[in-house]
C-alpha cells in the first residue's frame, strides 16, 4: 500500500512566468522562475528571471557559456558581449565557478544544452564574484571531507541528501496515516539507555549526563496517552569500531505501540520500510538513477520479508565456513553474507537473551531467546532496524537490570511504567542513513549524512 503523497517540492508552482513583450520593458517585474521550469518546452520564446550558481562556464568570441545551477536543476546561459554591452559581458566572464548571478532573458531551444534549452541573457546581474572552487575531480577523501561545508554542492551529494529527504518525508506520511503521533523526547539525559560503553557521556551542571543512544524508554512512557508514537531523532554512539556502517551521530526513526506483540511489530516494519521504498523510487528517480540504483529495484520490494530464526541464520552461516555457535553475535561480515544473493530484506528473529538489551521480552516458548528481530537490508548492506516486544513485568526488568549489572536508580522512573497499567507493547528503531546507503548504494554510510561525525572528524 502506497500512502497519499504530498505534493512534489520541485512542481511548478505557477507555471512559468508569463512574458510576453509588453512586460518585457520593466525586469524589475520578474519574479525567478526555478531552472527546471525555465528548461523546459513550454517556456520557449518566454522572457524571464533565473537565479543560481556558475557550475561551468567557458568564454569565446564574445559569447559566454555558463551552466547555471539552482536547487531544482541546471541551465545553460549563453550571454553576448553585443547584448549585455562592454562592461556588463566583462563581469559576466568572470564570474567562475560558483558566482551567484540573476539573469534575465528569453528561452530559446538548443539540443546540444544540457535539458534542451538555454537562456539567452539579456541581462546579467552578478550578485557574488567567487573565488577559484576548490573542489573538482580526482582529490583525496579526506580533501573533500575537510571541504564538506563545500563538497556538499555536488551532484552525487544533492542526490542522496534529496532522497534521505523523500524517505523522512515518506516515513512521516506512512506513520501519519497509520495513526501515530509524532513526539519529541529529549536527547540529553541521566540515563545512558542502553547502560552501554557506547554512550557519550558529558557535565551537565555538575551531574553525569550521556548524549541519547535511542529514545525508547521515552517512547514506551508516551504509549500510555497515545499508544502509538514515533520519534525521528539524532541518536549518538561512541562507535569505535570503524565500519562503513557506523556514525558517531545518525537519524533514528524509533516508533513503540502498545498493545502489540511481534506479528504487529514485524508487519508495521515491512510496510514502513516499503512505503519509504516505493516513494523515493517514484519520486526521486533522476537521483537513485544518478547514484547507481535502479528504481525499479526498489519498487519491487513488497512486503512480506522472509523471516528467519538465529539459530537458522547460525545454521546457514556454519555451512559457509563462520566459525559460529549458539552465543555468536552476527556483525558487519555475517550479515553480509546473509544478506548478499538477496533482493529483499530479511527479518532474524529470537536472537539469544544475551546479545540483546535488559528490556526485550523473553520468548515463553524458548526462554534462551527474546521476541526480537532485526532487519537486514539486501544486497550485503545489513541491519537497518532493531526491535523487539518489551518485558511488560516488573520483577523480570529488575532482574534483567541486575544481571547486567546496570544501577537501578536511574531506572527507576521506567520501572514505574510496569507499576501502571503495563500493557503488552513493542517497538523499534530504524536507522536512516542504513536504509539511504542501501537505497543509494553508498560504500559509506558518511555519504549519506552531509556532516558526517565519525571517531576522527568533529569539523567541517
Ligand atoms: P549494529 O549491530 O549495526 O551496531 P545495533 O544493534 O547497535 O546495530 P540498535 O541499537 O538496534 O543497533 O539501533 C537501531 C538501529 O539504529 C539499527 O538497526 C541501525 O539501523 C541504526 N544504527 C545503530 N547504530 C548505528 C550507527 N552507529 N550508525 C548508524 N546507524 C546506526
Ligand atoms: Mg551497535
């Protein structure tokens, strides 16, 4: 099921600004008509406003060829010195890479420009004369790392920054129509949720306080009022691991229900993860299809995702050669070779209790294991969601805390959920840059994060 989707940001508003000679004389009138709309059929012969960046440009004879760049495309400018008159053709030559200009000027067709047409320009206002770009092909990763702040205007960048957008879009609008509210938990907090070495840990007016690793415990508080709730929110790991998987800071979209046990918790997902997948391949096809992927890939995933036991995942991974046994923890290179051959994500259920945190309800059929599961995307990308059913009892959390040997106090507020009206509940948290590495095929998850943080880089 596809939800209803908001209207495209990139759809022409107005149509293009109409132009006809009569208001050619005062260009004060003319409002900028994005570059999608000015490169387009139904605009040639008309007078209009553009405005954007130099993405290339090169001068001969008079003429200037400039690619023009706004948020919604490209556009070739051709500007004649016997137009724009000495001075103003002097200044529109040399507006290098990156100039923002406004332009003013009549469409015309021309196959051999980027999306058919070009912009005769009839005037030409440079708004910033940019220094020389430092940015262009063949420099090192940690060069365009350092110049984030300005590699994040490349193509391949803009691509996969406007799909995370169509995804979070998606995921709101799927969430939305399923009934769930949207809340807002707090980031900072006193307990570090996880009780884990991952969290950072910082003062906060004299007390400890860790930088949120999920906003679960939270999430579960709220069901009691609204019974179904999602968060999309940073979540931070002091991952020291280096994997192309891991962030120090990523997007968590977490979401809890009450009153649900694992077949709710599991189909929720599925049709989640589908619904994000069928708007992005319908609605960023251009940029799936810039970064490599085939939206009809994407289109094709329907729900329902095969569902596999750990012990099965075990069996299957023993036969190709891991070296695993009851107890093993699947990571990057376990995944990989589960999820390689396939074309579909595949969930991995009832994980040992040991693996997973103090607050995932033990199976009652198989006490060894909890009624959990994580997502694995295809392809060899791996987990992208984690959730489980949650222990509604409060005996078995106390007992849970304390085997893991987490302080109780900190906890206390959440034991209190198990004292009023504890109901039967699940939830999980779906990691957005792994789902956007998948559908963008990233080799690293900090490409699709504009500001990456990892172990070595707080900057740009
Ligand atoms: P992994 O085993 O890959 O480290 P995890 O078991 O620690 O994942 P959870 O604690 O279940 O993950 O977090 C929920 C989801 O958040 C994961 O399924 C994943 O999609 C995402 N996630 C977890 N850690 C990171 C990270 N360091 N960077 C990016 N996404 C992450
Ligand atoms: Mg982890």
């Amino acid at each position: 099921m596809t939800p209803p989707t908001p209207p495209p940001p990139e759809a022409p508003h107005s149509g293009v600004a109409p132009t006809h000679a009569a208001h050619a004389s005062s260009s004060s009138e003319l409002r900028p008509v994005p570059l999608v709309q000015a490169n387009q059929d139904s605009a040639v012969g008309s007078r209009l406003r553009v405005h954007g960046w130099v993405h290339r440009t090169r001068s001969s004879g008079g003429i200037a060829f400039l690619v023009l760049r706004d948020a919604t495309g490209q556009m070739q400018v051709t500007a004649k010195r016997d137009v724009l008159g000495e001075e103003g053709f002097a200044r529109t030559e040399k507006a290098l890479v990156e100039s923002a200009l406004i332009v003013d000027g009549v469409v015309a067709s021309d196959r051999r420009a980027p999306g058919g047409h070009e912009l005769r320009a009839e005037r030409v206002e440079v708004v910033h004369t940019a220094e020389v770009f430092p940015i262009y092909a063949e420099q090192t990763e940690e060069f365009l790392l350092d110049h984030r702040h300005l590699t994040v205007r490349t193509r391949e960048l803009v691509a996969t920054t406007k799909v995370k957008a169509e995804a979070l879009r998606a995921a709101r609008a799927f969430l939305d129509q399923e009934g769930y509210w949207e809340v807002t938990p707090p980031i900072l907090s006193g307990n570090a949720a996880e009780g884990g070495s991952e969290a950072f840990e910082l003062e906060y007016f004299g007390q400890k306080a860790y930088l949120g690793q999920t906003a679960q415990l939270y999430l579960e508080a709220l069901i009691y009022p609204l019974e179904k709730v999602y968060a999309i929110d940073p979540s931070f790991r002091a991952e020291k691991s280096r994997t192309p998987r891991h962030l120090c800071e990523y997007t968590h979209l977490e979401a809890e229900l009450a009153w649900a046990g694992m077949k709710e918790n599991l189909d929720i997902q599925e049709r989640l993860v589908s619904a994000i997948l069928h708007q992005v391949a319908e609605r960023r096809k251009e940029e799936l299809e810039l970064l490599g992927r085939d939206p009809k890939e994407l289109r094709s995933i329907e729900p329902p995702f095969e569902r596999i036991r750990y012990e099965k995942a075990l069996e299957i991974l023993q036969g190709q050669g891991f070296d695993l046994r009851w107890g093993s923890d699947l990571a990057t290179a376990e995944e990989r070779a589960i999820t390689l051959e396939r074309t579909s994500p595949v969930f991995v259920t009832h994980f040992p209790k040991e693996l997973k945190a103090f607050y995932m309800l033990q199976d009652p059929d198989d006490p060894r294991t909890v009624m959990g599961a994580d997502l694995l995307a295809p392809e060899g990308y791996g987990e992208i969601i984690g959730g489980s059913c949650r222990e509604t009892d409060i005996g078995r959390t106390i007992a849970q805390l304390e085997a893991r040997g987490i302080p109780r106090a900190p906890y206390e507020w959440y034991l209190d959920l198990r004292r009023y009206g504890s109901v039967p509940h699940a939830g999980f948290g779906l990691g957005v840059e792994r789902v956007v590495r998948w559908m963008t095929r990233r080799e690293h998850i900090r490409d699709t994060m504009p500001f990456p943080r990892t172990p070595s880089r707080l900057l740009p």
